[in-house]
C-alpha cells in the first residue's frame, strides 16, 4: 500500500512539474519571495533591504512588483514590521536619502501624517533627523 501512495505522489508532482511553464514557475518564485516575512520582527524582503540600505535590491524588488497587478503591489507596500514600521520609517530612521527619495518616487507609502504613524505614533519625517526633514519636504 505504502509502494502506491509512494508511486501516486511521485506521479501527481510529475504533472505538476510538467503543468508550469517557465513563466508560472517565474511568478511562483516571485510570490514566494514577495511574500517571505520574518518571523522575529515581521520585515518583508523590502522592508529589510530598505533598512539595510540595499538600492539595487530595492530597485529589483519594485520591479518585481511592477509585473504583478497594481493591488497586489499597493498591499505589498502597506506591510509593516510587528512595530507598525514601514520600509519608509527604517530608510528614514537610518538617515538613508537615496532610499527615502526612491520609496517617495515609486512607492505610495507615505512619509508624515496620521497614515505615516508606526505603533509609537511617529511617522518616518518624525524619524529622520532635521537635517534629512529639510531634503525631504
């Protein structure tokens, strides 16, 4: 009985494997990476290379979600770390310009305003530093 169940799975992940094509199998690497999270803190893959100061990451990973459709995208931009903080609030926390402008010019997400707040009720303007607040108004 064992043998069959054994022979029946391999058979359906043959026909599974043989069913995606190149492009499936590009969008299910995409909606994998796109939906990892961490488990300490909650981070999505852009939150992290956001805070880590990634550009070209970044840059890869709003192309990726550029091929997908516009909610899927808007959603993925509107995650938050288990603090409420966005890709927005950790780049403008570490003082990184380049990477607040680039999130301002192809991201939604917000930088002040009641939208903008985390759990502790600052916003990214609010976490930035004057000197960053002036290049960023």
């Amino acid at each position: 009985m064992e043998a069959v169940m054994e022979a029946a799975e391999a058979e359906a992940a043959e026909e599974v494997e043989v069913a995606l094509t190149p492009g499936s199998r590009r969008l299910l690497f995409r909606d994998a990476l796109l939906g990892a999270r961490s488990a300490l803190d909650g981070s999505t893959l852009l939150i992290a290379a956001a805070h880590a100061g990634a550009l070209s990451t970044v840059r890869m990973l709003l192309e990726l979600l550029r091929e997908g459709d516009a909610k899927h995208a808007e959603a993925y931009y509107g995650c938050l770390t288990h603090k409420g903080e966005s890709a927005m609030h950790l780049s403008a926390a570490a003082k990184n310009l380049a990477m607040c402008e680039l999130l301002l010019a192809k991201t939604s997400l917000p930088i002040s305003g009641e939208l903008a707040k985390d759990k502790a009720g600052l916003t990214p303007l609010m976490r930035c530093g004057p000197e960053l607040q002036l290049q960023l108004k």
